[in-house]
C-alpha cells in the first residue's frame, strides 16, 4: 500500500467498500433484478444469524445503502422524459 493512503482510517475504508459494493450490486442489478434481491436478502439474513450479532449494524447498514440505490433509481425510472431536467446551453 502506498504512503499516501497509510493515514486512511478502517472505518473510511469500510465506508468505501460498502458504498462500491452497493453501487456494484445496482448495477448488476439493473439486468438481473434476481440477483439483486438475492443478495440483498442473503445480507438482512445473515445480519440477523446470531453470529453475526457484533457486526449487525454494518449489516443493516450496507442493506440500507443497497435499498436506497436501487429506491433512488426506481424513482428515476418512473418519472417521465418530460419530468426529467435538461440541459440547456446559451
């Protein structure tokens, strides 16, 4: 690793790797809507598993984060061509 990033805290590296993850998972989940209920499923269950207890809240977080991608998209999608604001030079 370099020097540069060797001051990054663990807990902005987590938030990084939560919010590249959650835009992944939208992303694949724009072709295969399956998958992104899977995985969003499988992380609210294992969340929830008694072993995972310490380490719920970064569980509900991700789910959380995951939800609100794809929420913001669907809002995203209904609205109409003529909703959406364009941009306009001069």
């Amino acid at each position: 690793m370099s020097e540069e990033y060797s001051d990054v805290s663990d807990s902005a590296r987590i938030a990084a790797l939560q919010v590249g993850f959650a835009a992944l998972l939208e992303l694949v989940g724009r072709d295969h809507p399956e998958v992104h209920f899977r995985v969003t499923e499988c992380l609210r269950q294992s969340g929830e598993m008694a072993v995972n207890a310490p380490y719920r809240r970064g569980f509900s977080e991700l789910t959380e984060m995951v939800e609100a991608l794809s929420d913001q998209r669907s809002t995203a999608d209904r609205r109409s061509p003529n909703d959406k604001q364009t941009h306009t030079d001069g």
